[in-house]
C-alpha cells in the first residue's frame, strides 16, 4: 500500500517534549525555580498566582516524575518540602531563556 503524499511522520523528539511539559504551568514553574531562587510550594504558588493548589502539585509531580525537579522532604511539622532542578531541569534553562528572549521581542509588539 502505497502512503499518501498528505501523510507527514510525526517528529518523535517534540512530540515527546511537548508530552512532558504541555502543562499549563510547567515552563513557568521551572522558570521560577531557576531564575527567581523559589523552592517552596507556597512561594511558587504566590509566584504564579491563578494557579489551584491542586494544579500546582500535579505540575510539580509531573515535573518531578519526568526528571525536571527534585523534591526535599525536610521531615518537619508543619510540613517542609523544597524543589530544585535536576541536571535535566538545569539543562533546560538555556532553552527557556530563549523562550524569555523571544517572547520580550515578539509578544510585546503594538499594532
């Protein structure tokens, strides 16, 4: 069978990025875990604002699950934990600080 001249192959490689961090809120979680020093749950979500509690923990689980951040138990009453990137997550930064670049130049334009 002969494939037709309209079917195009899927890039695996995007399609897998896009998979892992299409949230709503997941590249502006790793931004403000890399660019303005925030760890704690309660900090990214006065950060982000609109986000629900709910939403910001599966983000986090998410990000965490697919190697993006690491989370810190400090074991403490009331309870304590911390995000930080992984070598992964770290590795992204370059990449979101073009998408920073590129939104500064192309999103803010008049007319």
């Amino acid at each position: 069978m002969k494939k037709s001249p309209l079917s195009i192959q899927r890039c695996a490689t995007v399609s897998t990025l896009q998979k892992m961090l299409g949230g709503k809120w997941k590249i502006e979680i790793l931004y403000y875990i890399a660019f303005q020093d925030v760890r704690r749950f309660g900090e990214l979500r006065r950060h982000i604002g609109e986000i629900t509690e709910s939403s910001l923990t599966k983000q986090l689980r998410e990000l965490e699950s697919d190697g993006f951040i690491s989370r810190y138990d400090f074991q403490e009453t009331p309870p304590h934990v911390e995000y930080s990137l992984t070598d992964l997550g770290k590795s992204f930064i370059p990449v979101i600080e073009h998408m920073k670049k590129w939104g500064e130049e192309n999103l803010n334009r008049t007319g």
